[in-house]
C-alpha cells in the first residue's frame, strides 16, 4: 500500500512523457524497459490481490507488447539500412519496416491514450494499489 502507488504514479509519468516527445524508437524502447520493470515488480505482489490486479497486469504487459513490436521495426531497419542503397528489394524491405514500426508506435499511442492512460485510469490505480486487502478467510475445520 505504500510502495506500489508512487511506482504506478512514475510509470504514469515516464509514459506521458514518452507520449508527448517527438517519436523516437530509442525512447520508446526506454519506455518498453520501464514498463517491463513495473510489471515485474507488480507480478512480485500477485498473490495480494485479486482478479482486478491480474487485469492491470495484463494492460502494462500490452504496452510491452506493442512496444516490442515497435523495436522489431526499428532493429530490422537498423540492419537493413547499410545495404538498402544497393538493392531494391533491401529498400523495399526498409520502407515496409518503417512503415510497420510507424503503425506500431500509432497504435501504442492510441492505447495509451484511449484506454491505459484514459480519463481517470491513474486515479483508479492509486485507489485499488493503497486499499487494504481482505484478510484471508480461514474455513473452520470440520468435526467427524
């Protein structure tokens, strides 16, 4: 309750930080590594909450997702773009990649925007990250 809340409210941070700085595939693969480390660290408190928590778990590893997606792109084009002055078919495979990584980085941003980092979403993290869990239910043991 007390250390996952400024965790959350930092992940926050980086991400709209990352969204509002030019697009960059370095600061999006910073940003994808931030995001691995929060939900690592999220997956350390698993077994203290509930369902809830696993759906908060599974829209941080989203973003890795997309993000992952978007470095493919970027490391691709690194590699090809030595060669792609040289052979059509290397261009062509550079002007795909590119493509494909652009429309990854749009669709991370949208994700980000519409649902991660929608209206409210932050304040419900804090909420349910600094609530107090239910204390484990203990079933008396049956007499025979």
């Amino acid at each position: 309750r007390t250390e996952l809340p400024p965790l959350a409210a930092d992940f926050f941070k980086a991400g709209r930080k990352t969204i509002l700085k030019a697009g960059s595939s370095t600061r999006l693969h910073e940003f994808r590594l931030t995001a691995k480390r929060f939900r690592y660290t999220l997956e350390l408190f698993r077994d203290f909450f509930g369902p809830v928590y696993l759906e908060r778990l599974e829209r941080v590893r989203q973003i890795q997702s997309l993000l992952g997606k978007r470095q493919d792109c970027a490391v691709l084009a690194a590699r090809l773009a030595p060669f792609a002055p040289i052979d059509d078919a290397l261009h062509a495979a550079l002007t795909a990649s590119e493509t494909r990584g652009l429309r990854c980085e749009d669709e991370f941003r949208r994700y980000w925007a519409e649902t991660f980092d929608a209206p409210g979403e932050e304040l419900k993290w804090q909420r349910y990250l600094m609530r107090r869990q239910p204390a484990p239910r203990t079933t008396p043991i049956a007499k025979c």
